[in-house]
C-alpha cells in the first residue's frame, strides 16, 4: 500500500535531519512544529473534555500561529567553527513554497542564514532511487 502524503513528508524529514547532521558534524536539527491549542478551564466529563474560558496557544518558531512560515525543520549548521541559523522546508509532489514560506527563506538568507528545500524525489517518492542517490530527496 503507497504512503500516504504525511507519511512520506515524516519519512523525508527524518531522512534529511540524519543525513544533513552526519553531513555537518556538530550541526543541530530540530523538527519545528507549529499550530495552535487551546487551553482554559478543563473539565473531564464521561467521554471528554470541556475547556471553559478558552484562549488559543499557539506553538512553534517563529511568530507562532500567525502562519509566519517557519521552517520545517530549524537548527544551527556548523561551517568553519561558526554556528549559523539554517532552516530546511520540506516539500512533497508537486508542492511549492507558499508566501509566507518564501518571506521566511528571503529573511533568513538576508540575515546569513542557511536556508534548503527538500523535495520529494519525483522518480522515486521517498523510496530512494539512483536519481537521488537513493534519500529520496533533492535538496535546492
């Protein structure tokens, strides 16, 4: 059975963070996850929760919650014994950056950051082939 389109972007994320990591010795990459919670007031009842006074509590990096583009994964690449931001966005089929993703790429590089998409490998869709030397990604 064919992977669906999350399964295959989960697989491709830990792919490049292994393979980027072990690429740049002393480098980090962390999976940047982002959305919005809720919280207030919980109340358990039978077969689930109510939340009273609830407000939202957006989570991940930057500018939370406010679709600002962050990059799937975020982290520092080591280069010459210096630590510089790095963001890498991972894209699956024919998916393209979305504004806000290319406001976030435009402002890291402008900074000296690090910025990569990772797409998909179209020859292979994440099985690995000798197009992609077999991560079943191209990184742009």
């Amino acid at each position: 059975m064919p992977l669906t389109k999350h399964e295959r972007h989960s697989r491709i994320l830990k792919s490049v963070r292994k393979i980027y990591q072990l690429a740049f010795p002393g480098s980090r990459l962390f999976i940047n996850r982002s959305g919005v919670g809720w919280t207030g007031k919980a109340v358990r009842q039978k077969d689930h929760v109510k939340i009273y006074n609830a407000y939202p509590v957006p989570f991940g990096i930057p500018e939370p919650g406010l679709g600002s583009g962050g990059a799937d994964l975020i982290g520092l690449t080591i280069l010459n014994g210096f630590p510089v931001f790095t963001g890498i966005e991972i894209k699956t089929g024919k998916a393209k950056l979305k504004k806000n993703q290319r406001v976030f790429k435009s402002w890291l590089e402008s900074t000296g950051g690090i910025y990569y998409v990772a797409r998909e490998c179209n020859s292979c869709a994440g099985d690995g082939c000798s197009k992609c030397g077999m991560k079943g990604y191209d990184l742009e």
